[in-house]
C-alpha cells in the first residue's frame, strides 16, 4: 500500500506487507517473516536498482527516510548508491590477507604443494606486514614494487623474485575468480634473469671439511640436532624441508620412506638408510630431527646456519685463510649429487635424490632401485669420510 512510512505504520505491518511511502519516491518499508526491512528502488542505466537502508529495531523511519532522500540525492547527481556499496563492501572484505589465506587453503593446500610452508612464510614475513591490511581492488603496481624493494634489500634479489612468483601466483589466482579484479603484476617486475637464479654452488673438499669440523665445535650455539641435520643432507642428498621432517613413522625395514605429499614429484620416495645415516637417527621416536625430544620438526633454520658460517669463518681465519664464499643448505644437495656422479650412473644418481625420470621411463617403469641407491649412498659416505680422514673407515657421521 501507498502511505507515509511512520512507526505507528510500521507497527502493525503483517508478513507479506510493503509499505511504499509517499513522501520519498522508491522508498519503502517491507516486513518479510519477521524482520522489517528499508529499502531504496530506483533505476539507473536503464535498469532497476534496490538498496539496503537498514532493519527496523536499528534505525527508526525517520532515519531511514533520511538515508532514502541521499542516496536519491546522489542518484541525481548521476552516482549509483547501489554499486558504490557493493564496490565498498567488497574493498572491505577482500583484503590481500583474506586472498592469501583463500589461495592457501584453496589452491596451495589442495593442490598438495610441497612448498606450502615456504609459501606460507614468505607470506607472513614478507607480504602481509607491507600490503596485507589493502583491499585487493586498491593494491597498485607501486606497492608491489616497494614491496620487492624492501624484500631485495632485506633479503637480497633472489628471495624478492620468489616472493613476487608466489604472489603473482596468487593473485592471478584471485582474477580468475573476481571479474572486478585486476591483478597489478606485469612482466619487467623480477630482479634477476632466469640463467641468474640459477644457482651452480657446490662445496669442494676442503669446504667440506670446514664444515664439518665447524659442526663439531659449536656445542650449545645451536639445538643439539643440528649437526647431524645438515650431515644427514649431505649424505641423503635430499632436500631440506624432507629432512627436516623425518619421521620415526616413515622408517621401515626398506629405508626411509618419503611420503607423495612431500614430494614434488608426487611419488613416494625410497631413501635406502646406510650406516652413517643409522648413526645420525639412532633409535628416536616421532621427528628424528627436532629440538624437543621428536614432538616438532627441526625449523630454526636460520639462526643455526649463521652459528655455523660464524665457526666455519672462525676456523678459516685462525688457519689464515680467506671467508668460505657464500654457502645455503640446499647446496648440499647439488654436493651430494655431484659427487654421486663419480660412483653411479646418472640415472641411479637421479633416483637418489627423488627427481622424476623423464618419458616413458618415469611413466611405467616404478621399481625402486633400492640395492643400487644404496651402493650409491654408501659410496657417497665413503667419499666424503676420505676427504675428512684419508684411509679411514666410514665412522665419522655416526653421532
């Protein structure tokens, strides 16, 4: 019915009922199953709009009418009321926090990434404090690259460059599901050319021996698993989050075995245990490596390493020689891998390490090589106990 919208009128409004007022074209009160609603009908663009004004208990008619006679105002002047709180409403609720954590449960986590933690903590650490709080819709090209300035300037190119692939992944994601979204990412952002992040490091010999001496001598600086943590990188050669996040649970009477989820290649992966490795495990129950008797993974990853490259340092200088050039962890991997090259084929050297095997090979042929990845690994310890102690025998890993 046509009337002017009171409280009187309101009042006695039945379910079903709408009360147009005649006051404020478009402006309308409805009562639906119990709650009374205000609304604004107008047309715009040649189509008819409909506005929320607000629910009967919060504002009273008279209040409603005054946001009915602006929002009229404003269609006047040419401006669309409805979308203008569609557009606000979205800047409020999607934020580059709430995108991430959608790509990570949606997309990372579903897709069973290997990579989630990294992802996660280059998120947190690296992301979020700078642009997190910004609506999606607001995020320009200017703050992705300040971004990457204090990331490369922090954390050098490289990380800058991972971080920008995770976000770029992430918010191409989002375009692909939000048409008003226009992700602010374009070519010419990275830091460093592909042949450059491309890392060739390898530990010779006597950079071998360095660090292992300098694991022997760092006693409380680092958690108690350490030293055997990056001696079990070197002679597994796999990568280090796996290691890391050994399990009592993956140990069988085969070897150690890699679950898929933690795998690029989603394929469970057999590491034959040899003798040194044993030594480094012994008999302890939940995570093998881990600074609270098995109850969590090993992570301070960080802070052991710089302990460790201040010994090595520390070492170098008394014997007069120059720093050890700039070292990561993963370069045990390409160590273990070059030295593998030496006693085994490529193809077993592969294996080793868990990469997929190319064509129709990685395809049918799923024999686990485990007598050959174990002659492989225990050539592998041998090699690096003669670069230690020449002529030895292979003890020098089982702490």
């Amino acid at each position: 019915m046509r009337a002017k919208i009171t409280k009187r009128a309101v009042d006695v409004m039945q379910p079903g009922d709408i009360i147009v007022d005649t006051e404020v074209g478009g402006f309308r009160a409805r009562r639906q199953a119990g709650a009374i609603t205000y609304e604004l009908r107008y047309r715009k663009g040649g189509k008819r709009k409909f506005l929320l004004l607000g629910t009967h208990g919060n504002i009273t008619p008279e209040q409603a009418r005054t946001l009915a006679k602006k929002r009229v105002g404003e269609v006047a002047d040419h401006r669309d009321p409805a979308e203008e709180r569609r557009i606000e409403r979205a800047a409020t609720s999607n934020t580059v926090d709430v995108l991430l954590n959608d790509f990570l449960k949606r997309y990372v986590r579903k897709q069973g990434l290997g990579s989630v933690k990294a992802i996660e903590r280059a998120f947190d650490r690296l992301v979020r404090p700078r642009i997190g709080a910004k609506s999606i819709y607001e995020v320009t090209r200017r703050d992705v690259v300040e971004m990457l300035d204090t990331i490369e300037d922090g954390s050098g190119p490289v990380m800058a460059d991972r971080v920008l692939a995770y976000v770029r992944k992430a918010f191409f994601w989002a375009g692909t599901r939000d048409q008003d979204f226009t992700p602010p990412i374009i070519k010419g952002m990275a830091r460093t050319k592909p042949r450059e992040r491309m890392r060739g490091r390898r530990l010779d010999d006597q950079e071998i021996r360095d660090m292992l001496d300098a694991l022997d001598q760092l006693g409380d600086s680092v958690p108690v698993c350490y030293p055997s943590f990056v001696r079990a990188l070197l002679l597994t050669g796999q990568r280090r989050t796996n290691v890391s996040h050994a399990h009592s649970d993956e140990i069988t009477n085969d070897g150690w075995l890699i679950p898929a989820s933690r795998m690029k290649g989603k394929r469970p992966h057999l590491v034959p245990i040899t003798a040194p490795v044993q030594g480094l495990l012994g008999s302890r129950k939940g995570f093998l490596f881990s600074s609270d008797s098995g109850k969590t993974a090993f992570s301070g990853y960080s802070k052991a390493k710089a302990a460790l490259d201040r010994k090595i340092a520390e070492l170098r200088k008394q014997d007069g020689r120059k720093p050890m050039p700039h070292w990561v962890l993963h370069d045990l991997r390409r160590t273990a891998r070059s030295i593998l090259s030496r006693y085994s084929t490529p193809d077993i050297a592969e294996r080793v390490l868990g990469h997929v095997i190319p064509g129709v090979r990685g395809v049918y042929d799923h024999h686990e090589y485990a007598d050959e990845k174990r002659e492989a690994l225990e050539r592998l310890a041998a090699h690096v106990n003669d670069v230690v102690h020449p002529g030895q025998a292979v003890m020098l890993f089982s702490k």
